[in-house]
C-alpha cells in the first residue's frame, strides 16, 4: 500500500472526488481520510497520483503547489462536485 498526505481535504466531498478520480485511473483499494488529508492505494503509480491528486486542488504537502492559492480555489470546487455525486 502507497501513502501520500495532501493539504485541502475537508470533508466527504473530497473523499468522493479523490477516490472516483483515482479509480478511474486504475487505482485500488483507495482510502481517504479528509481531515488528516492522507489517501492510501494499492495498484497505482505515485508520480500519477500526485498529478491527479494536484489537479483537483489536493496538492502534495510540502510542495511548493501546497502554498497555492489556485489550488486551494480548485479544491472548493472538486469538493462541491463530489458532495453532488
């Protein structure tokens, strides 16, 4: 199992959104906890997931994406959208 922690995680909007994103790309056994920001899956490139994840607003910690406000923006949106599915 591969682990990454993401900064802009709120609530079970993201989850849904990080997790259909990640399936669609092959991903497995996906597990996302919103408030810790930490996404678990099995079957996947890291380097992938980290672009995928980055491109719904949930960059890596640490990165210099993290600091974004862009992304933070895009993260509302991701959310939004997960919490109508």
């Amino acid at each position: 199992m591969q682990t990454i922690k993401v900064v802009n995680m709120k609530c079970g909007g993201c989850e849904k959104t990080v997790t259909t994103a990640l399936e669609k790309e092959g991903f497995t056994n996906i597990s996302v906890k919103a408030p810790e920001g930490i996404i678990s899956f099995d079957d996947g490139n890291m380097e992938k997931a980290e672009k995928i994840l980055s491109k719904l607003g949930y960059p890596k910690e640490g990165t210099p994406e993290a600091e974004s406000v862009l992304k933070k923006a895009k993260s509302y949106a991701s959310c939004a959208i997960g919490k109508m599915k």
